[in-house]
C-alpha cells in the first residue's frame, strides 16, 4: 500500500518511530510533516534522535492562529495527496495538523487512518477535543489505544474500522528505554540527583494563556521549596515572559526552567523524578509506565484509566490543591495493564497488512 503520513508537533514524532518502522516493513510510506513545530529542540531533534525517516517534504507552515494554521495545511497536504494518489493517509493524536491532513484526505475519498483514536476530554474548550472528535468522525481505520477510547466511540455510534491497538506511546517507551539509558546523563549535567526532584511541563492553553493559571502554578512550584526542573515549552516561554514569570522563577532557587529535551533525556528526567506534574498527555502516560506519581495540573484528563488506578490525581492549576498533591499525594494500588503490551505498532501495521 503506498501511504501518507502527517505529523507536525512534538509528540508526533514520538508517536510515528514505532509505527513508520513498523509499517514500512510491507509498505510505502511518503512522510509530510507540515512544520507546525519549527524549533530545532521541538522538531528535528527528535527525527536525529530517535531515527525516523526524515520527511520527505516540510510544508513549513509554522505557528498562527487556528483557522488560518489549519487553513494552510489544508492547502500544502491537498496538493501533495493529489499528486501522490495514496491509497491511505496517517494521521496521529489531536494537533491541527491532524484535522487538516484528514480533512484533505476525506475530501479527496482518500481512507484516513487515525492513530490513538477514541479519546475524549468531553471538554470543548480544548482545541484538541474539536480535531479528535471531527477527526474520528471523517476516519476509516480507528485505532484505539485503549479500551475506555473504544467506548467513547461506540457511544458515539463508531463501530466500524475501529480496533483497540494498545497504546503506541507505550512501545516507544519500551522501545528507547534502552537508548535513554545508554544517553548521556542530563541529571549529571543539571546535578540532580534520583528521586530528589520533581519534573513539571505545561503547555496547555488553559494554563499558559491565562494569568491566574500561570501565576498559580508557579507559585505552587516555588512555594513547594521542592527543586523543580521544568523543561519549558515554546508556547509557555512567550506567556511566562508576558506576565513576568520567567524572572520569578529565575529568582526563586528551588526551580530550573530549562529549554525543552529530547525525548531521551526526557525519559531519564522521568524515570527519576520524585513526583511529576503535568498537563501533557504523553507525560501522564509516561509517569504512569514508571511507576512515577503524577499530578495533572488540569480538571479533567482523557487518560482516565491512570486516575482510577490511583498514580495520577487532577488539581487543575488551584494553588493549594497543587502544594496539597505535592506533599500528599501517594499512589495506593497495583497498577493495571491498560496500554497493551509494546507491541500497538505491529498490530496496527498487521491491520494494515490485511487490507
Ligand atoms: C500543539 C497542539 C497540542 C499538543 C502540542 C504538543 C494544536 C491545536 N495543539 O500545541 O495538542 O499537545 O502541540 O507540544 O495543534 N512555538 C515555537 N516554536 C515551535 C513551536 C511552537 O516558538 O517550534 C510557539 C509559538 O509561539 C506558537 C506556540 O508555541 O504560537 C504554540 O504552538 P502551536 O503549534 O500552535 O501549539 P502548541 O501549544 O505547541
Ligand atoms: N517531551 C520531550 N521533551 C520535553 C517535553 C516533553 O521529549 O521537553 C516528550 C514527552 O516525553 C512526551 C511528549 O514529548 O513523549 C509529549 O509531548 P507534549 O507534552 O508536547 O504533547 P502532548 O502529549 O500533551 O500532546
């Protein structure tokens, strides 16, 4: 089968180093990313690092508001597909460059095949729950990372083409723990050491763009007196700045804003935290697979089953609940297996294989 894939923002490319060297194996893969992130340490680290395939375009459309991001990718990926004629388009997760490649693809009655499918927020405010949902709706193939995302779609009246895969996210932290161990130390380099710090991201909108959030969560870090690595993303850089932040946290001794890693170091980062806070999806994951207790720093998450088997607790961006998590919040039971067992790639390239 020859197929398109489309990815555009960090996790992305996380994500498609399982599958595209699963799926390669039998077909023909021609990789679009649409430079949604441009940033060396957001972007092209992650190609160097991990191995995947470089693209074979770049429609470099960058940063913008909403409609008109999305609109320009619509156009880049439209032409491409034209031209190629693919027999599938691949598309992962809920970023607008997700939307746009199915977009263009089911208008051109091309099959979409939509990686990590089902997952519900149930919060419209996010502009990831408006592309998953759209996205799930106009796709072919739906794999399901996990089995609660089966039973959104079904409620949804989804029954065909979906499959529950297990979560690729999983088989690529299987698959690079080795590499990450074998990666230079980033917790030598920032003197840190196992299981004394606590690690933190944030880059949602809810948190970044509004001030109280922001101004919340960081004085939750620093009123922890916890030493706090916070690799920060692009988006909450331009906001800490706007709202006088980043100086704070300079001031402050107990934090290390830092630029954003790579995904290896990052693992490392993961593996030893005490505690991490969060409010990106594949880092609830991640701390759940390492048995690290996470703290999410939102109201709701989709990766419900990591909050009922009692590794993960919701604060939203509250203060005290967050100072509250930090200091009292202990996972209690045995976790499950939700995720699959490392092998969603194969699975998904099987699905495919049979077609
Ligand atoms: C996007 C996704 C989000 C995903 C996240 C992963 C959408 C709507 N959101 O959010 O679902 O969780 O990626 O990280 O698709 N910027 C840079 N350099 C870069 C990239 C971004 O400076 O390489 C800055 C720009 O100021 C930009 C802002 O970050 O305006 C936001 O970037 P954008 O890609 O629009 O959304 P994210 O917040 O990264
Ligand atoms: N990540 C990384 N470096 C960082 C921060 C995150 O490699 O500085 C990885 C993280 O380990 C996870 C993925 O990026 O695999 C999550 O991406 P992000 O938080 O940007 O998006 P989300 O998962 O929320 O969509």
């Amino acid at each position: 089968m020859n197929i398109v894939t489309i990815v555009g923002a960090r996790p992305q490319f996380i994500k498609a180093a399982p599958v595209s060297n699963a799926l390669r194996k039998n077909h023909s893969e021609f990789l679009i990313h649409t430079g949604q992130h441009y940033d060396e340490n957001m972007s092209r680290l992650f190609f160097d690092e991990l191995g995947i395939p470089a693209p074979d375009v770049n429609l470099e459309i960058g940063s913008g508001p909403h409609g008109e991001q999305t609109g320009r990718m619509l156009v880049g990926i439209e032409k491409i597909l034209l031209e190629k004629k693919p027999d599938l388009v691949l598309v992962y997760g809920d970023t607008n460059s997700t939307l746009a490649g199915a977009i263009a693809a089911a208008k051109l009655q091309i099959p979409v095949a939509h990686v990590e499918a089902g997952l519900r927020s149930f919060n419209r405010d996010m502009p990831e729950e408006i592309n998953r949902i759209l996205t799930d709706k106009i796709s072919n193939l739906l794999f399901c990372p996990t089995k609660t995302a089966v039973d959104h779609l079904h409620k949804e009246g989804i029954t065909t083409g979906v499959h529950q895969t297990g979560d690729v996210m999983y088989d690529a932290a299987l698959h690079f723990a080795g590499l990450a161990d074998k990666k230079e130390s980033i917790l030598a380099k920032l003197g840190l050491e196992r299981k004394h710090y606590l690690l933190a991201t944030c880059h949602r909108p809810q948190n970044t763009d509004d001030e109280q959030a922001l101004t919340g969560i960081v004085e939750a870090f620093i009123e922890s007196g916890e030493t706090v690595v916070f690799p920060v993303h692009p988006r909450t850089r331009v906001f800490l700045k706007k709202f006088g932040l980043l100086e704070k946290m300079k001031q402050a001794e107990n934090i290390m804003p830092i630029e954003p890693v790579g995904y290896l170091q990052m693992l490392q980062l993961e593996k030893f935290a005490k505690k991490i806070l969060t409010d990106s999806g594949g880092v609830q994951k991640e701390a759940y697979f390492y048995k690290v207790p996470c703290i999410t720093m939102r109201p709701e998450t989709e990766w419900v089953e990591t909050v009922q088997d009692g590794w993960n607790i919701l604060t939203g961006s509250d203060k005290q609940k967050i100072l509250h998590a930090i200091t009292g919040f202990s996972p209690t039971h045995e976790q499950k297996n939700h995720y699959g067992n490392g092998k969603a790639s194969e699975k998904i390239a099987e699905i495919l294989n049979a077609m």
